[in-house]
C-alpha cells in the first residue's frame, strides 16, 4: 500500500515538473478564445465536496476568455482522482493533497484542438511531524477549494501562457456533466390537480 501511495505522488510531481515546461496552446494553435468550461468525475472519484461543481466554478471564472481573433473553444476536465494528504505518508515519505484531470480544449465544431492530463499538487513541503498534523486537521472542503483555485490557474496558464491575467473575463454560469455510471436524476416535479 506504502509503496503504491509513494509511486503515484512520484508520478504526479513528475507530470507537474512537466506540466511546466510546456508550450501554451496559444502558441502552438494560434489565438483562443474559451466559451464554456464543463466538467464530470470518473465514477471512482471520491471528495469531501462535490468537486465537479467546486473545479466548475473556479475554472470558469478563471479560463473563460475573450482573446483577440481567438478561435472559439469549449474546454471538458475530467476529474480522475483526488488524493487527500495522508497523516502517516507525510510522517514517513511526504504525502500531499492532489486533484488529478483530463483537459480536453474543442473548437466550436466538436474537432478536439488539444487534449492534455493536468495535475495540481499542494501542501507537499510540509511533511514530518508538522505535515503530519497539517493532513490530520485539514478541512478537506477547504482543501477542495484551494486546489480547484490553483489548478484553474494552472489551466489558465497552460492554455494562454502569461497573457492570462491580462485578458478580459468572458465567464459564464459553470456546467456540471454528471459521469456516466451515477448520473444523478432529479425526480419529476409533480403537477398539483384540482380536486373538484
């Protein structure tokens, strides 16, 4: 179990190392400009929120663009995973909290323009007895929040480059997807008859 827990961290700080390195879309697919953000979770996922609605809205408000001559696109995350920092891995070997995805950036015909994991990793360099006790008394709504803030800067980023603080927000409401296998349903609204 340690050793499966060590291995995925490891992944992860090596796909965000190169996460970082990479070239914006902007730069290798000419100027974009990112209508509407949706967002569904494997049926795996397991979160103290409903995370879906939680990366939603601060991707949204953050990748959601009008960038000159930027060719119209829809962005979809797919949420694959979130992983909580572990009190006794960060005691031991390092634990951190991380939100796992899938991008996938679409032009306005449905023709996939890129499709990219990316990866948002926080509260790694606490560890030891202060990590320790930093996962056992995180509030993991908190948590949520704070990694779907970062992580949406970082998609910001991936997809504009540096010109993203710069461009003006075109955000609307966020949209929800719900996965395939639990896709919640609202029961129908009954229509009250008049007795007469």
């Amino acid at each position: 179990m340690i050793i499966h827990v060590v291995k995925a961290t490891l992944v992860v700080a090596f796909a965000t190392l190169l996460a970082g390195c990479q070239t914006a879309l902007v730069d290798q697919f000419g100027p974009l400009s990112v209508r509407s953000v949706s967002v569904s979770a494997k049926p795996t996922v397991q979160s103290a929120t409903d995370i879906k609605s939680v990366v939603a809205k601060a991707a949204t408000a953050t990748i959601v663009k009008d960038m000159p001559n930027g060719r119209p696109a829809s962005v979809h995350i797919t949420v694959n995973g979130v992983n909580y920092k572990n009190a006794v891995m960060s005691l031991l070997v390092g634990s951190a909290n991380i939100l796992g995805t899938t991008v996938s950036v679409t032009d306005r015909s449905g023709s996939v323009i890129a499709e990219f994991p990316l990866n948002e990793q926080a509260d790694y360099i606490f560890n030891g007895v202060i990590g320790a006790a930093i996962a056992a008394t995180q509030d993991l709504a908190d948590v949520d929040r704070k990694l779907s803030e970062g992580y949406a800067k970082s998609l910001a980023k991936r997809i504009y480059g540096d010109q993203a603080e710069q461009l003006p927000s075109a955000a609307p409401a966020p949209t929800v997807s719900p996965s395939d296998e639990t896709a919640e349903r609202k029961p129908a609204r009954r229509r009250k008859v008049p007795v007469s």
